[in-house]
C-alpha cells in the first residue's frame, strides 16, 4: 500500500474573509478619476470636431460612421463607446452649435443700452461667422431640410430664449429707446446678415476674392452692417 500525502480540505471563504480582500482593492484616486474623465471628454470633443467637418460638407446621410473613425483617428468601436449612433453624435454637434451661437443673444438686458448691445451683439456674431462657418453651414443645413433631427430644440429652448430676448427688446421700444420695430424680426434680421457670411462663404469669396478672415474686410462688413441696422432702430426724433 503506498503512501499518498493527504490533500489538505479546500478551505471555505467565511465572509469576513471575502469582505477583507474586496476591500484590499485599491479604489481609483480623484485625480486619477478627473483625468480619465478629462480624456474621454477630450476624446468626444475630437470626434465631433471630425464629424462637425464632414457633417458640415456631405451631411447626415452622406457621412459615415467609418469616414468619421477615419478622421478621429478611433477606431469604429470606440467611436461608438463615446456615441450610440450616428444620429447622436450629429445632434451632439448641433446641440454644442446652438450653445455657441445663441450665447451671446443671452446677454441682452433691460438695464442695457439698446444701440450698444445690439452694436456689439453684430460684432460677436460676425466673429462667429468668420471662427466658425461649418457650424454655421451645418445649422443651415439642417434647418433647409425641416430640422428632423432638431425640431424639439428649436420649438422649445431657442424659442424660450428668443421670447425673453422679445420681451427685452419690446421694453427698449416702449422706453423710447428704439424705433418701433417688430423684435422678432429684428433678431431674424440679425442673424441673417452676419450669418450670410459663414453660409455663403464660398459666393462671397468668389464676388469679392476675400472672406472674414481678411482684418480689413472683416472691418468692412461690420461697418456696413451696423450702420444699416442701427440707423434703422434709432429712435425718430
């Protein structure tokens, strides 16, 4: 009969045991937590920014997600991680548009000079136009096919904002301050004539052989622009 060495008993786990090794764990620190969130944030500011370009130019059903992969330099996969679908990430990029675009429209108050805010208000948005015109094309693109994808952001935040700036602008009017002018169109009037620039950009260059980013012509235009829209809302005497 041969001698076998005995296998000891497999040794049962008591729960104080399993709680002990759960909690050697080493949990993530803040910093370690804030820079992984910074580098998917990161991340998702390069895939819209690559999809913004390519949405801005063949649209929503003329991109792909794998040209936007390409550009992002992610792979399909992981552009995925950081957005379900295709749709998501273009209203992802339509929605950070609308931020940038309406923000300044934000700052109208009551307690303003009207000449001065709407003065300043043509400035920023012909900034606007000449930093960002494939957002401002993108936008108009999506507006020029009914906004199927935006509808809601349209009819209910923008029109919440342009409402209280309408109410702004009627108090600047009834003040005096302002010639009577319908407000809402005189933000429709605002919008048109500086986002004209970023919109049609191209016909611009080719009419005059320059665009925004030449300082004098960027002058120029704002000149232009404030003179016909403020010499029309000055009060009458």
């Amino acid at each position: 009969m041969t001698n076998q060495t005995p296998v000891p008993p497999r040794r049962r786990l008591t729960a104080s045991k399993t709680a002990k090794i759960k909690g050697s764990a080493r949990e993530p620190s803040a910093s370690a937590v804030d820079r992984r969130s910074r580098m998917i944030e990161s991340k998702r500011e390069t895939v819209i920014d690559a999809a913004l370009g390519l949405f801005s130019r063949f649209g929503l059903y003329g991109t792909s997600l794998d040209q936007i992969a390409t550009a992002a330099d992610v792979s399909k996969t992981n552009l995925l991680y950081y957005f379900d679908s295709k749709e998501e990430l273009y209203v992802s990029v339509l929605r950070q548009l609308l931020e940038v675009w309406l923000q300044p429209l934000q700052t109208f108050a009551a307690d303003q000079d009207p000449i001065e805010a709407i003065k300043g208000y043509l400035r920023v948005k012909l900034e606007l136009s000449r930093d960002y015109p494939a957002e401002s094309r993108l936008f108009c693109m999506e507006v020029m096919q009914g906004a199927p994808l935006m509808l809601a952001e349209l009819e209910q935040p923008l029109r919440e904002l342009v409402e209280s700036k309408v109410a702004v602008i009627q108090g600047w009017i009834d003040a005096g301050k302002l010639a009577p002018v319908e407000p809402r169109h005189l933000i429709f009037s605002l919008w048109a004539t500086t986002q004209h620039y970023a919109d049609f950009r191209v016909q611009i260059e080719a009419v005059t052989g320059k665009t925004l980013d030449d300082p004098v012509f960027f002058e120029e235009a704002l000149t232009s622009l404030q003179a016909l829209i403020l010499d029309g809302i000055r009060p009458r005497s």
